[in-house]
C-alpha cells in the first residue's frame, strides 16, 4: 500500500502538468506502443487544460485498458469489452465530464463490438482511443479480430483463416461522428488526433496502430518510414479556393471516407471522417427533459408523483 | 343518464326485496384479449380503491402478440383480501371455448354468466346458477349497430355492478374518466352500455342480488385515500421516491414496463432512461451512472439477469451501488416467459463468479414492490453494495389497492454528493464503509482514485497480495453481515410454537396466510413466517424455526435433486434444521390455498386436514 500524499497537493487552479497527471508506473513490456500513446495522452490533457476533477479515464480489459491506472485522475477499470456502455452511463450522467475510453482491438472489436456500434449511433459524447495491436497480447498472443490474414497465432499456428476487421469501415458505418487513424511512432501526430477527437462535439474515435514488440513484432511496419514503410498522411480539404484543393479530403464526405477505409495496407493516417452537424445522445436528453418540464411547468419531484399518486385513486 | 345507486329508487318495478351479504367474491372474467376484459378488472379494482373493499387481481396475458384467448380474475371484498382465489365463484364467459376452458374454476353453487348469443353450456349440468344473457346482442341494441360489439366489456360491467349493489356513481365517474380523454361519443357510448348492463338483470334477474358486508370501521385504519395499481408501477414509482433519476435496461417479459414507465415519467424528473443495445449494456450504462454519484437501477428477467452477471461481480468488487430488478418468469431458458415462477433465488444471490456477497429482497406484494423498491436503493446507498430486487410475474401484473403512500415523508433528494473529499481520501478504506468520489469531485490531495474490479488496496491500485485479498473479501462480506444485523424480524403470524411453521417469500405471502388461517381453523397449531429480506438473512431465525415440529418452505420452483426448493436448500444450510421441508411447484401458477393447506397436511401427516382439502367449499353465491 502506498501512503498518501509524499508530495503538497497542487493547489486548486494550478495547471495540469504531466507530473501531476503521472500516476502508477505503467505495467507494459519495454517497447511497447503504448508507451507513447500514453505520453502524447499527457500532452492532450496539458493543452485542453479540463479542471482536474472533470476528467474521466475507463477502460476495459486488456494491456492497453490498464491505462486509468498510470494516469491521475477519476477513473476506473471495468469488465472485457463494455467500457464504452459504463463510459456512456458517465457522459450522460455527468454532463460536465471529459470522458476518455482507452482500449485495445479485442476489447472494442470482438467483446466489445456491439457496444462500439450503439455508442456510435447515439452519438454518446464520449472519446475512444482504441490501440490496435492485432492480436491478443495480455493472454499471450492468439488471434485477434484485427489480425490479418495467415498471421501465426498460439489460436492459428498454421496462420489466421478468417477475415479481419476493417476499423476504419467499421466505425464509419455505425456511425461514429469523428474517426480518426494514427500511429504510435507519431507522437505528435497522434496528439493532433486525440486533441481534435477531444474537441469534438460527439462520439470521437481515434484508431492508433500501437506495436506489441512481444508477440506481434513488425505488425505495423509498412507505415515506418525508417523500417521501409510509407507514412501518407490524408490530405485534408483547406476550403482555400486554390484549384489543388478540389483533390483533397472532405472530411464531411462519408462516401470519400469508405474509399480512405477501402485503400491498401497500410492506408492513410488522419482524420477519415467528422459530422459537426448530428446531435449528440446528451444534448437530445437534455432536450426531451427541457420539453418536458415546459410541460409540467417546473413542479417539483414531490407534486409530480402526489399527482401521479393521485390519478391511481 | 345513469340509473340511479338503489333498485327501490329504479322505480319499484325490479328485483328481489334485500341483496344478501357476502364478505367476498372472485370473478373470472374469459374472453379473448381484444374484449377489453382487463378494463372491466381496472374498472372493478380502481373501484374498490375508491371503496371500503379491498381487492387483488389475477390476469394471463396471451403469450401470442395479438388476439387469444385471455383471463382477468378480481377478488373483491371486505376486510384483507390476500390472494385472487383458488377458484371462482362467478365466471363471465364471453365464447364457447372461454367456458370450455374455465367452468372447471368455477366453484359448486356458483353462478354461470355467459353470453347466450356464442355460449351453450352443458345441458344438464346444475352445479351452478347458470345466466344466459345476450351480451353481444344486449350491447349492439344499446350503443347501436355502428360499433359492432365493441362495449361488451362496459355492458359486462354494468351487469356485474347490479348484481353486486356496487357504487355506480363511483363506476361511472371511473367510466368518465378513462373514456374522457378521447371523443364524447365514446363516453356516451361506454355509459350506453353500461346502462344497459345495469338495467339487464333487473328485469330478468329475481334473485342474484348480493352487496358486500359493511366494513369495521375499527379496523379500516390509515385515513389515507386508496390508490389501485399494479406490482411494476409500484417499483417504478418506488425508485422515483427513492430519488433514482437514472436506470438502463433492455425489454424483457414482465420487466419492460417497469423500463417504460421510468423512460416516460424520468424526464420530468430530470432524468435519463436509456434503452441499451443488450442486457450487459444495460448493467453497464447503469453503473456508470452510479459511478457519477447518481444511484442508477437496471433490471430484467431470469435470462437477462444471467447476462448481467459479470457486471454484478465487479459491482461487488468495485463495491459499486446499484440496484437490479428482477422479474422471475417460468424458466430455464426462455421457459414460460408469461408465467410465474421462483427459480432464480439462487442465480440472486449467488449467480455471479467469485466470492460476491450481495443483497436480495423480495416483495410480499403490490404495496411492499413500492416500500421494497425504496429500500433497495437506500441500502444500496448506505452499503455501497448491488441490490437484487427478486418479483415476479404474477406480482408485475397484478392489481391490488393500498393506502395511499406518505410521499412527503418518504421522498429522498436526489443527486450526487460532489463537495469536496479531504486529503486522506480512500475509496476502498480497510477499517470504514466504501463511500466513493463520483467523478466531479475534487479531491483535496490532488490524488484521484480508480475503481476496479481487480483485486485492489486501499487506494484502488492493483494487489496481488493474498493478505489484502483476504481483508478485501473480509471487508465485503462483513459490511453484508452488518447490514442483516440492522433487518427487522420479520412478520410471524399464528401460534408461538407448534406442528407446523409455514415459511414463504415472495408473492406466496398472501395464500400462505389464507392457508394458516385454514389450518389453525382445523385446530393444528402453526404459524406463517414471511421473509423479505432473503439475503443477508435477519438474525434470530433459528428460535423461531426451532419451535416448530415442521418448518414447511413453500416456494415456487422445483424440489431439485435433493427434494428440496432453492429457499429451503438455504435455510437448510443455514439453520442445519431436519425439521426443515419443502412444498414445491412448478405449473407456472401462483399457489391456491389449498395446495398449501395440502403441502402441510402431508407433511404432518395430518388426515384431517387432508380432508380438509379434498371437501368441495361452495360458493358464497350458492342459493339458499
């Protein structure tokens, strides 16, 4: 057990520092990705600068979903896969919270799927940060919903037979508001992404390809550039009236997101897809509450059920 | 419009001289679900409310979407009215195969009403009082052909109004209220067929003319007005006084409307319901609510319950409040989802993975799935533990009247506590009860807690420590046992000692003490004990057990493959009493009292109160 406080508490107000942001030393193997996605996460929260007591880290099961415990702020470790419902419980019970869900492909891909798909349709204001390593790492290297095809796994020793995952698809087609593609060996690309999916309005997805040096070597490699990979960035629309611009992303274009999601091995990086328009599931609650207590012209909680009561006599 | 209260006044000209005085009667309305006949229950049962009788229901829905054939049973009458009867004493019955189907329900002496213009009863048969009346026909004649037959069910309901000298204004005004609403033609209508209901056994009925005793006023107590309504609404406005503002669910027979009241009454609560994609969602969604600081309520039926079991384990690991409601139906599997059952005590108390102590409670009836409802959510509160509140079908259903609740005084305030948490702040504290942070809360050290369901210390940090896993599982189990030493007795009734104690939970309340009333009248010594609290047990149960020469647990689920049903099994265990035996069953109905009254008698091997049971009791409206 470790004793309370060594060092003075900041005072209330001070910035968020990533020495105070540090908490458990991380429990992953030396090399992993994840390492810097937990350092690029420091330096999110160090620009968006959220009271202290306002921020929510939830995670799942899984290496990656140990995150909330190597960072300094409410949080909490949940069962396989349903992060996203618990986080979803979290935004729409405490409006003024930044919620952020970190998980891997297991987690958000297989257990986890069908949660993915209706956190993404109600547009729950939550962000998601999934780290894909393409296989399953904290049991020991079996075959993942995004492992590709002939990968060599304890679960297929003569090679993945089945189809993987498409995450970028995926997302985009439960209807995810903000999906977004990154890299771990990208640190500041990755904290552009997880800072824009914060500042979204919504349902923000950030896919990273996170390395799990144990038993998923290389997985990743064709986006290095010094191991022989390309890096391609998306080229994303700057609404600059220059005749190049018409070539570019829109990220508003659904349609030109799929075609991103469909490219080769390794695809793009970027930003895939952003709606500004589709309101979230917190804002129609609150809503359907404002309506209704139009209605009911504020009565309070004890005249409301009296009369309720009283229809029963 | 309306005839008036009292045959003398309908202008002479009418039935026998004076209705005879019966204490209660149980009527089996069969039709087919499109009639309308559960209105005719509402109609009844709200009346009683508004009366000085009580009243309990019993219904079977179709378990088919639309159209079949369907049942409303209503016992009506004075004083406590504790179960909807074994058998009726007067069947309305609306087609061939609706009498087919429930003459055998109907009691010797008792009276035969069917619709002349679709029913032919067996000829010969005199068993009962047999009414032909053309319902179908009298209604049309009334409301005019436009309708077709829609208002049988209001033309039944004036019959039955003269029959039993029920308040008419009261029954009207009822009309008038459920009708109002829409179009005026409709009331008028809904009043035309009534009438002619009224009026029908006056010219054709002498002698079926019965009014319920006049009630003690010693006795009828609170002064409170009465309000009618079924076992679901009761725990959905439990948690509402409870100051619940938040739950999660996904539908399932018989809890979805417990879902669907609070998705409609919640936002004027400022509240959030949320239908989830699956049950597991459902539980999840719900203790992030909690985890907010906003005690939220999940629920669902016996396959959905075993969805939510991993959740429920972590909610004890993460010492997490929240409150689960399960609806038990007919299982295993989807089973006999429109029927009632017991079966899931055990998966309550015990369904989930790892050493996860919890609280299971169980309502006795309508009124306690209100005051049980409010309970559990305090508990939760107080214990930061998972509560199961264990119902079932036939209570979600069933309409009974009651005071009217002190709303005032039971409110709870909502809202999480969020003022700040000093620096010595632990969420898992060894020596002191859990009480977490919710998010939004600072914390004066700067150092912010994790919830987990990994084994954890003080602080919520990962331990693989066996010695803290041992304190941590301690510290769980031992605020469970501080809870049951805080439980009221529960209610014992009948003799001190004796051969036999008959011990049920659940919605066996009220026939189990029918059945004691019946058994003591034979002159054997016994007693009911009733248990809500089925989980922490209270204390002192084993004198009371230990005073019996029998302890019979009768319950709603299968004798298993020891001979015993799953209360027993834990009473067994608990109490290591051999006195201790089981009445079980399995038909998807809830107990007569005579099957009770027999489960005892055959424990006892008692002969004459087997006897007892085998006697045909006639009907109350048998004539004389």
């Amino acid at each position: 057990m470790s004793t309370a406080v060594a060092t003075p508490p900041p005072p209330a107000g001070a910035p968020l520092t990533k020495k105070v942001l540090t908490a458990d030393h991380p429990t992953w193997c030396p090399g992993c990705g994840d390492f810097a996605v937990l350092a690029s996460f420091y330096r999110v929260l160090e620009k968006l600068q959220y009271p202290h007591e306002k921020i929510v880290t939830f995670a799942g099961i899984g290496c990656s979903s140990r995150f909330p415990y190597f960072v300094n702020t409410h949080g909490g470790h949940f069962i396989h896969g349903r992060a996203l419902p618990f986080a979803a419980g979290i935004s729409l019970g405490g409006d003024d919270l930044h919620v952020f869900v970190f998980g891997g492909d297991g987690d958000g891909f297989s257990i986890g799927g069908n949660h993915l798909t209706h956190t993404a349709r109600k547009n729950v204001r939550i962000t998601y940060v999934i780290m894909d390593n393409s296989v399953y790492g904290l049991t020991k290297k079996q075959t993942s919903p995004t492992s590709p095809i002939g990968f060599k796994s304890k679960t297929d020793p003569w090679g993945a037979l089945d189809q993987p995952i498409n995450p970028m698809r995926t997302l985009l087609n439960s209807g995810a508001t903000f999906v977004a593609r990154s890299h771990a060996t990208q640190v500041n690309h990755m904290t552009e992404m997880m800072l824009r999916a914060a500042r979204h309005d919504g349902f923000s997805v950030v896919e990273i390809l996170s390395e799990c040096v144990e038993f998923f070597e290389g997985a990743f490699d064709a986006a290095i550039p010094r191991k022989g990979g390309h890096w391609v960035l998306i080229d994303e629309k700057k609404n600059d009236g220059s005749p190049e611009d018409a070539a570019r992303h829109d990220v508003s274009d659904e349609l030109a997101a799929f075609q991103l999601a469909g490219q080769a091995w390794p695809g793009k990086f970027g930003v895939f897809y952003e709606n500004k328009t589709r309101r979230t599931k917190n804002a129609l609650e609150a809503e359907l509450i404002a309506k209704t207590r139009e209605k009911t012209k504020g009565a309070t909680d004890l005249a409301l059920l009296q009369a309720t009561f009283a229809k029963l006599r | 419009m309306v005839s008036p209260n009292t045959p003398e006044a309908s202008g002479g000209a009418s039935a026998s001289a004076a209705p005879r005085s019966i204490k209660d009667v149980v009527i089996r309305l069969a039709g087919n679900s499109q009639d309308g006949i559960q209105a005719i229950g509402g109609f009844l049962a709200r009346l009683a409310g508004r009366s000085d009788q009580d009243v309990m229901t019993y219904m079977t829905i179709p378990s088919t979407i639309s159209g079949g054939p369907s049942i409303f049973q209503v016992r009506m009458g004075t004083g406590d009215i504790l179960s909807a009867g074994d058998r009726a004493d007067m069947l309305v019955a609306f087609y061939q195969h609706s009498y087919d189907a429930h003459i055998g329900s109907l009691r010797p002496g008792g009276v035969l009403l069917y619709d002349a213009d679709h029913v032919k009863p067996v000829e010969g048969d005199n068993r009962f009082t047999n009414v032909a009346c053309p319902i179908t026909t009298g209604t049309i004649e009334a409301v005019g052909g436009t309708a077709k037959d829609k208002g049988k069910n209001i033309y039944v309901l004036g019959l039955i109004a003269r029959i039993f000298d029920l308040e008419v204004a009261k029954l009207t005004q009822l009309i008038r209220e459920r009708f109002g609403g829409k179009n005026e033609d409709i009331v008028r209508n809904a009043l035309l067929a009534f009438d002619a209901g009224y009026a029908w056994p006056q010219n054709n009925l002498r002698d079926l003319f019965y009014r319920f005793e006049a009630i003690d006023r010693a006795t009828a107590v609170s002064g409170r007005p009465q309000v009618t309504l079924d076992g679901n609404s009761a725990i959905a406005y439990g948690f509402l006084a409870a100051g619940v503002r938040h739950g999660a669910g996904y539908p399932i027979t018989p809890w979805s409307s417990i879902m669907e009241t609070l998705r409609t009454e919640l936002p004027k609560y400022g509240g959030v319901f949320v239908q989830c994609e699956d049950e597991i969602a459902s539980i999840s969604t719900a203790l992030g609510f909690s985890y907010t600081g906003n005690v939220a309520i999940t629920g669902s039926a016996g396959p959905g319950l075993s969805l939510k079991m991993e959740a429920l384990s972590w909610a004890t690991m993460a010492e997490m409040p929240i409150v689960v409601v399960n609806v038990q139906r007919g299982g295993p599997s989807t089973g006999m989802p429109t029927n009632v059952e017991q079966s899931d005590l055990m998966q309550a108390i015990y369904g989930s993975h790892g050493d996860t102590p919890r609280v299971v409670l169980a309502p006795k009836n309508v009124e306690d799935c209100f005051y049980l409802a409010i309970e559990a959510v305090r508990i939760a509160r107080a214990y930061s533990t998972p509560v199961l509140l264990l119902t079932d079908q036939a209570l979600s259903s069933r309409i009974e009247a009651f005071d009217e609740p002190d709303l005032k005084a039971l409110m709870v305030p909502p809202g999480p506590d969020r003022t700040e948490r000093p620096a010595d702040f632990k969420p898992y504290p060894l020596d002191r009860q859990t009480r977490h942070a919710p998010a939004g809360t600072r914390i004066a050290s700067g150092k912010y807690p994790v919830v987990t369901g990994l084994e954890h210390d003080e602080f919520g940090h990962p331990t693989g420590s066996p010695k803290l896993h041992a304190q941590m599982n301690a510290k769980r189990r031992e605020k469970i046992k501080a809870l049951a030493a805080t439980l009221p007795a529960p209610e014992l009734s009948g003799d001190a000692s004796g051969e036999a104690l008959i011990v049920t939970w659940g919605s066996n309340y009220g026939p189990a003490r029918e059945a004691l009333e019946r058994i003591r009248a034979a002159g054997v010594s016994a007693a009911h004990l009733h248990i809500r609290h089925v989980h922490p047990l209270p204390h002192g149960l084993e004198e009371v057990l230990a005073r019996y020469r029998k302890v019979v647990v009768a319950e709603l689920n299968d004798e298993g493959v020891y001979g015993f049903g799953q209360f027993a099994t834990l009473l067994r265990a608990r109490y290591a009493l051999p006195s201790i035996v089981s009445t079980c069953k399995t038909d998807g109905l809830t107990f007569k009292v005579s099957e009770l009254v027999a489960g005892v008698a055959r424990h006892l091997g008692n002969a004459t109160l087997e006897g007892l049971v085998s006697q045909a009791r006639p009907s109350p409206l048998a004539s004389r």
